[in-house]
C-alpha cells in the first residue's frame, strides 16, 4: 500500500490549518511528523485518516482516490496522546474489539490478544476496566488495539508522552518493527527532535502547517533546507547570528577571523550562520573556535546538564554543556563557536553550506 497526499490544504472558518501539503509514504515505512503544538500535525493526520476532508487536494491510497471517503471505509487505525478506549468494556474486550468487527476467528483474536498484552505489559490486567487502570496503562491499552488491529494505515499522535520513561525508550525500539511486519504504513507524531532521531525512518518536518522538509530522518538533521526546518530539528532551538564574508575573511560579530570550516569558499556577501545549542561552548576548544562575549539572562540545571541563556548582538542564545554551570545573571561570560560545525543561510533562509556529518554530530 501507498499513501499520497497531492497539494493537500485545511482552511477552517478562514483560518489555514494545512497548507499545500504533499507527500508519498511507502508500504512497511515509519514516517514522523515532527513540530511544536499546532504545527498540524493532528491537523494533517485527521486528514490522512478520512476523519477531516480536505478544503484542496486529493487522498490517494494504493492508486485510488479517496478524497471524502469516510474513515470507516479505510482500514486506518489511530491512537492520540489523549487515549480513548470503550470505559464499560474490559481490557481484553477493548483489545479484541476491532478483531471482533472483522469476524476474525476465535482462536486468532485470543493469540493476538495475548501477544499485545504481554508486548505493552498490561497482560495481568486483562479482567479491568479502563477506569481501575492508570493513564499510562489505558494509553497502553489503545495501542494494543491499534497494533491487533493490523491496518494498512497506523496514525500515531504522541502515543508515549504519558507512559514512563523506561517503557518510553522500549516501546520507541518495538513499536516501529512491531508496525513494519504487518506491512502498514505508519505515521507517528511528536514535538520531540530527540524521539525523531531515535525512531529514524523518514521525518517531515512542520512549521505553520506546511511540511518544510521530508526525507530520510539523519539527511533531514544533518541537511536541513532551510532555517524554519533548522528551528524545528533543534531542542533547545538552533542559534543563529548574522555575519558578513568579504576578501576571504568572516566579520563573525566582535570578531574577524579567515573564513573557514562551512564558510570556506562561499562568495563575499551576507549570510545567517546556525549552530547547535551542544556547538556554543563555554571553555575553549578547537584551534580556529571564534571567541565572543556573550551576557547571561538565566541558566536552567538539569542535574548532569545545564542550558546557559545569554544574549549577544541582539540574539538570544542557549548553550548545553555538561554538568552544572551557575554563572551569574547579567554577568558577561566567554563563549566559542567552531566554524566547522556552522549552518550557513542566505539572508532568503535557503542552506548554503553544512557541516560535514561527523562534525554536526559532535
């Protein structure tokens, strides 16, 4: 099965809330949609799954049209952050319904049953209703039925965000494989740039519901085609500072040094370097790191991390820095910037030049 959406759009009451989306999702593929709250992504999923029709565009599936055709005539299934099971029918009753509804065979709905159960470790609790389980729990349940369920088309929004971060981290590793046997497409949501790069797989990046970039997960990291993609794969987001090259040397704020690492060779003129929140550092390092002055506006400990805000040249910035860092507010502090691991923008927000994989990895 495939999934093509062709110059896809949502207006509401005036309001656009999917903006000429298009894209191809192949059969057995992991596809996430990645962006902050109202993005779309709900907005793009609801229309994928027959549950929202399109202001413009069409839906096609295996070839067929099915622009306007109502979810029930699609074999979909979804679970949201917010779950949603049957609350006066058992756990088991809620796993086995849409087995049920297909008229398949006893024996297959209790294996199925069963093997999801154990997967989601809610196999002890098979006898409760939804309302005796915890949200993580019922949220556990929801995706056992989505997984029995065996439906071309699995549209996950946030599934994990209220489950344990020890059942997180399994469940990122299972759930993709588990999804890819059955040969469905699946389509899993998150705000989280961190959960992208664990699932891998492809990732569309969103802004103001438009996809900015679709491709394979680390190409789309690694290369973004623009600075709204940049922000968007970037938690903290990516720093960003205006400078000028002329003559084969950069004006990088207070600083002018030869142009070098991603600036290497790019014509004189004007530009927007990008770097990581991990790439501003806060003790010296590299031989060619630029040197600045940056002022602290507050920091956040994390416990084995801490994020610095600090404001330069009418930028706000973040460093992540390993361990605790407790400069002192409004104070000046001594930050430097590797050339070799800069994002570099024309003044349009068009990439120009990136880093090499393993210096942007670093």
């Amino acid at each position: 099965m495939t999934l093509e959406l062709h110059n896809v759009s949502k207006v509401v009451r005036g309001e656009t809330h999917i903006r000429d989306v298009s894209l191809r999702l192949e059969r057995g593929s992991l596809n996430v949609l990645l962006g902050p709250t109202l993005s779309g992504k709900t907005s793009l999923m609801r229309l994928m799954a027959g549950l929202d029709e399109p202001t413009s565009g069409r839906v096609i599936m295996d070839g067929t049209d099915v622009t306007g055709w109502p979810v029930r005539k699609r074999s979909v299934a979804m679970v949201y952050q917010q779950f949603i099971n049957y609350p006066t029918l058992s756990v088991w009753e809620n796993i086995a319904s849409p087995l049920k509804v297909a008229g398949r065979p006893k024996d297959e709905i209790e294996r199925k049953v069963a093997e999801a159960a154990k997967l989601l470790r809610i196999d002890k609790m098979l006898d409760r209703t939804p309302l005796e389980l915890s949200g993580g729990q019922q949220q556990r349940t929801a995706l056992a039925r989505a997984l029995v369920k065996g439906a071309d088309l699995v549209l996950l929004d946030e599934p994990l965000a209220n489950l344990d971060y020890k059942l997180r981290e399994e469940l990122r590793e299972e759930l993709p494989r588990l999804f890819a046997e059955t040969g469905s497409i699946l389509v899993y949501a998150t705000t989280e740039p961190a959960e992208a790069l664990l699932l891998g797989g492809h990732t569309a990046t969103l802004h103001e519901g438009a996809v900015t970039q679709f491709g394979p997960t680390l190409d789309v990291y690694r290369r973004p085609h623009d600075r709204r993609t940049a922000q968007v794969f970037s938690d903290p987001p990516m720093n960003f500072l205006d400078i000028e090259l002329k003559g084969g040397m950069a004006w990088i704020g207070e600083a002018v040094v030869p142009a070098a690492g991603s600036l290497h060779g790019l014509a004189d003129g004007g530009y927007t370097i990008g770097f990581r929140p991990n790439h501003l550092a806060l003790k010296a390092g590299r031989p060619h790191a630029v040197e600045l002055e940056a002022v602290v506006a507050v920091t956040e400990i994390t416990g084995s991390e801490s994020f610095v805000h600090m404001d330069y040249a009418g930028c706000r910035w973040v460093a992540l820095a390993h361990g605790v860092h407790e400069p002192e507010i409004d104070a000046p502090v001594r930050v430097w910037l590797d050339p070799e691991r800069f994002f570099v923008f024309d003044r349009a927000g068009d990439l120009v030049a990136a880093p090499e994989p393993r210096a942007a990895a670093a």
